[in-house]
C-alpha cells in the first residue's frame, strides 16, 4: 500500500529568476535536489509571463537582472499576489535590499551565498506562508503569540518573558507584536514607523531605535548583547 503521505505531497514549485547561468544552473540542481520542482527564467519579462501562466509557491527573484529589474518584478507581482518571493541580491546593496522589502518581498539572501542558509530561508519563508494561511483560515485563536520564550495576550495586552509577567507600553507592544508576527523576516524601519506611528509620521528614526532598546531592556537576557531582536544593519530589524 502507498504511503498516504508520500502519495499527498506534491513538489513545491520554485519559480527561479537569475541571469548569470553560473548562478542558475547550480541553483536549479541544488533546489531539484531538495525536492523542489523548479521554473528557470533569466530575466525580468519572462518572470512576469511564468508568474501569470504558471502556479508557484515561492519567487527567488534576482535584483540584477537585464530589463526590467527585479524590484519592479517584485511590485508587479505584488500587485495581485501574496506569493512568497525571496530576492538574491549583491551584497552591499542595501539600498536594493530595502527597497524590495519595503516592495512586499518576504526575504533576501546576500550573494555569494551559503546553500544551507538559502534553503534554510526557503523554508521558513514557506512554512510561515503556510501558518499565514492556517491562522486566515480561524485555525488557530489568533490572540496569543508565543516565541522563544516570549508571550504576548493580544486581548489582555500582556508581555510575559520567561515565564514572568512584565508591563509594557501600547507602542512597544505593537513593534513587539509586528515583529513576532514576522518572525524570521527582516522589517525595514519605514514598514515599522508606518505600521506603529503611522504613514503622517514625520518625527525621525531615532523614536523607533529608542522603542527597540526599551523592548530589548525588557526581554533579552543581556540587551547589550540581544539575541531576540537583531539589527541588520542599514536594512531594520528582525525578530529571530
Ligand atoms: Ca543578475
């Protein structure tokens, strides 16, 4: 007899966006390997017209790319979907980093990158699309969030760290809230302002900094040294 769960799992279908054939063509081998099934195109154009004619799961989209350049595949493809996309970018490009976060991108992966840490993202970023969709779907309650040892009671607006129960104020409690929602993913410090302070907010970003330092003197086990909320430099935070 087959097994059920063998005979249920279809591929996850990767849709590949990458010039360099140096680049792709190992990417393609190392992704097939993994089990993914995936769709190899070398610009922005024909990552538009696979976008529109095929089903994906995931986008790993190239910034460098002849033609139309990968933000502005990002946004197109944005524009109708919320299909996971993980950009490749070169490293020290944080200007094309943020900008494609701030486009709707999931994630990035700096070139020359790691293959263990590429499918690692890979797979987080799916996994957190599937829980995404379960949580839409009234599967889970929704009101508790609860990482690395971290609580929150989004109807009672409490922080428990640790197994104790701290105060904390509305606005701290939403970073930490949007933050742990996103866990995993990079937040550029515009997509925070706007989604704590709101988009008419012209103080400057120092505010946010000051928030992110007060959380952290609440719930790391050493702020100097935080483990919980990372910095990534000139990009924004992460919640690990
Ligand atoms: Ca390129």
């Amino acid at each position: 007899m087959p097994d059920p769960q063998a005979t249920q799992q279809t591929a996850q279908r990767i849709l590949l966006v990458e010039d360099e054939p140096s680049i792709a063509g190992p990417l393609s081998f190392l992704l097939r390997k993994e089990g993914y099934a995936v769709t190899h195109v070398a610009n922005g154009n024909d990552a538009l017209q696979e976008f529109e004619h095929g089903e994906f799961d995931l986008v790993l989209l190239d910034v460098m790319l002849p033609g139309l350049p990968g933000t502005e595949v990002c946004r197109t493809i944005r524009q109708t979907s919320f299909i996971p996309i993980i950009m490749l970018t070169a490293k020290d490009s944080e200007v094309d980093i943020v900008v494609g976060l701030e486009l709707g991108a999931d994630d990035y992966v700096t070139k020359p990158y790691s293959a263990s840490e590429l499918l690692a993202r890979i797979r987080a970023v799916l996994r957190r699309f599937e829980c995404a969709k379960q949580s839409e779907a009234g599967e889970s309650p929704g009101n508790q969030l609860a990482i690395s040892g971290i609580e929150l009671d989004l109807d009672r607006h409490t922080v428990t760290v640790r197994g104790v129960e701290t105060a904390m104020p509305l606005r701290e409690f939403e970073l930490l809230e949007l933050l742990m929602r996103h866990a995993g993913r990079v937040l550029t410090r515009a997509q925070l302002i706007d989604r704590v302070w709101g988009t008419n907010y012209y103080g400057d970003t120092k505010t946010l900094d000051v928030h992110i330092k007060r959380i952290r003197s609440r719930i790391e086990v050493d702020p100097t040294n935080p483990e919980l909320i990372v910095t990534v430099r000139g990009v924004g935070y992460r919640f690990d």
